[in-house]
C-alpha cells in the first residue's frame, strides 16, 4: 500500500501530490515539467516536503505533524534514473552487488534470480560501456533490485532510449511488474507506457496531482485531455486471444458481452489476457451496421457523454459492455449522426491502428517474456 498526501516547494514551483495505491505499477503521468520527479524525489527523501505525510508498505516515512523524517539511505527505495548511472571501471556482475555490498542489506532475492528476470546473464562480465542503452537500463533495474527495496522509482527509465531500444525492455518492464513482488512508482510522459504498465495512474500537471485511481478509469476521462494531450487520448480494453489465425496473422480478442476483436501480429498466446490501447482519433462511429468496409472491428456501444467544445472537434464516451471507448469527431459530424447520451452506436476500428506498442499482457498475468524480445508482445 502506497500512500502520498504532500505539499512542498522546489524553489518558486508548488508541490500539491495526494494519491494512494494498493499495490503494483502507479504510474506518474504528465508533460515535461509538470513536477512528476519532484514528487519522486520526496518520497524518496531527496527533498523535503513542506508538511503532509508518506506511508509505504505500512511504515511512516515521512509525517511532519508528528515530526517523522526517515532518511533517505533508511527508507529502502530502489531509484531508478533516465541514465543508468552504472560504474564505468566496473564490471556488470559487480555493479549489480554493489548497492547491496554498500548498503549491508540481505534479501531473499537472489543475484540469479535478478539476472533470469531480467535477461542480462550474457553480460555479467562486460563493461558498461560496452552496452546498449537498453542493456544499460537492465542492469540498473537489477541493481536497485539486488538493494533489497521495499518501493521501486523508475523516473523516465526509457526517455533517453530510442523506439527499438524501447521495444527491446519493454517485455522485461512487463515481466518486472508480474514477479519482483515490489510496489513500483514509474515516471513517464509517454501515455503508451504507462498505459501499457500501470494498475494505478496519476495525472501530474503544474505540480498538482489532478486526477488518479486505475488506468482504465482515468483513461476513460474525457475532462483530462489539456493535462493528457489530445494526441494521447484514448481508452483501455481488456480481453483474451480466444482465436489464432494463422493464415493471415490476426488473433481474435474476447472483450466479453460477445463482442470481439481481430488484432494483427500479436503475438500472444491462446487464452492469455491481453490489454488493447485504443486511440481515440482511431475510431469512428455509425449509427446504423455498416456493410461492405475494410474495417474488421466493429463494436457495438452506447453512447455515455460527449463533450462540450467549441472547437471543432469533439469527444465521445462510448460504453462496451462493462468497458469504455473513447472517438474523436468533428462537432458537425456529431451533429449530423444526431449523437447523444444513451444512444446505442457502432464503433469502427481499423485493425491496422493497433500497433504492437499499445498491446500488452494484462498486469498480474505472466505475460509472454522469451528468451528473444523480438517474439513478446510490444
């Protein structure tokens, strides 16, 4: 259990971050500059919090009414950074023991162990600066691993790295979050992140902690889209391969309420639980069946709300089921299908638009992590 409910100061910038999680990935998600790794930074007693309090697993890290202040090199909190910050001179077997050996901590997790989940037993005897950056990052979550944490931070992990550089950790991402059996507090401005890792999301925007709780349901919100980005807005849907074709590449997705997708180069295996980000400005919308399309995925949906704009773009809140799909539309072509609360609709989506970067195994399901990343799902 996770708990922050702090206010501070980092020179003339305000700090107002209050959010709880049960466990899991909590994402910290805003644009550059919105305060997400000053409130990191306070949970981790690099800097001090001006009044309010912070509760891990339990314990009381930080209260300033009751005038509790746990150091940082005692609060057991792995940091992760957009550099991996490894030692040059040394070598990866021994920058993974090192903050353990520094530390004097013992834990129960194994250096095998760390290493297996990870992948990164090929490197152990080579230099940092021999790695790619990706390699480099492995290392450094292996290393904040092996300090025995009780809370894992990863500030932008992947920001310095490029798409294939991402490709390549983000299966081992997905790994970490199913078996280190640790909170983690993951920092991003990357909505396909945090929106393919997280069970709890946090919006950060101008130092304050506007809106949090699941991902789905935070995604689900069409009234975050200046501190999300419209490029970025869209919505979860959660389901299982129930069908493979081979033939032509395409898994079939069950979103319960008998409804289904067909979704290109998974690949994932049969009845493995999957999570499909949707974009909004990927689906259309029809008031009556469509006939004689090249669109393969066409949902049956209510409409929920549609947003108050006066530009010329609108957003549609759709019910699937027990799930959400957001659409983006023009304003006149709203009018035009007479769209409104409670109308029953059909939603298009090209199977095309889903990309592999917005699928991923479901957070507590074991994922599909091979020996080769380029056969997981990303």
């Amino acid at each position: 259990m996770l708990e922050v409910d702090i206010k501070g100061r980092a020179g003339a910038f305000e700090i107002e971050a209050s959010f709880t999680a049960s466990g899991g990935v909590t994402s910290l998600f805003g644009q550059s500059g919105a305060g997400k790794s000053t409130i990191t930074n306070m949970v981790a007693g690099l800097m001090k919090p001006d009044e309010g309090r912070i509760v891990v697993d339990g314990e009381v890290l930080f209260d300033r009414a009751k005038g509790i202040d746990v150091p940082a090199r005692r609060r057991r909190i792995g940091h992760v950074f957009q550099d991996a910050r490894l030692f040059p001179h040394l070598s990866v077997k021994s920058n993974l023991t090192f903050s353990r050996w520094a530390g004097g901590r013992r834990d129960t997790r194994s250096l095998d162990e760390v290493v297996d989940l990870l992948g990164i037993g090929h490197l152990l005897d080579r230099k940092p600066g021999t790695l790619s950056g990706g390699e480099r990052q492995r290392v450094a979550i292996g290393r904040a691993l092996l300090s025995a944490p009780r809370l894992l931070l990863m500030d932008e992990p992947l920001a310095s790295l490029d798409q294939g550089r991402k490709a390549d950790i983000l299966p081992y991402l997905d790994r970490l979050r199913s078996e280190a059996g640790i909170p983690i507090i993951y920092v991003s401005h990357a909505m396909e992140e945090v929106a393919r890792l997280s069970q709890t999301l946090v919006i950060v925007s101008e130092g304050k902690t506007i809106a949090h709780g699941p991902v789905a349901d935070i995604l689900a919100r069409v009234d975050l889209g200046r501190a999300t980005g419209r490029h970025e807005a869209g919505a979860l849907l959660e389901g299982k391969i129930i069908h493979i074709d081979e033939t032509w590449g395409l898994s079939s997705v069950d979103l319960g309420a008998g409804q289904t997708m067909q979704v290109p180069g998974l690949g994932a295996a049969l009845d493995e639980a999957i999570r499909l980000r949707i974009r909004a400005r990927d689906v259309a919308i029809a008031t009556t069946p469509p006939t004689g399309i090249s669109i393969r995925n066409i949902l049956s949906g209510t409409v929920r709300e549609i947003t108050d704009e006066t530009g010329p773009y609108t957003e549609v809140l759709c019910a699937v089921g027990d799930q959400n799909l957001r659409a983006r539309l023009t304003r006149a072509s709203a009018a035009d299908l007479g769209l409104h609360p409670g109308r029953a609709v059909h939603l298009l989506i090209k199977s095309v638009a889903i990309d592999k970067r917005q699928s991923a195994p479901l957070p507590g399901s074991a994922g599909n992590v091979a020996a080769d990343p380029e056969q997981t799902l990303i």
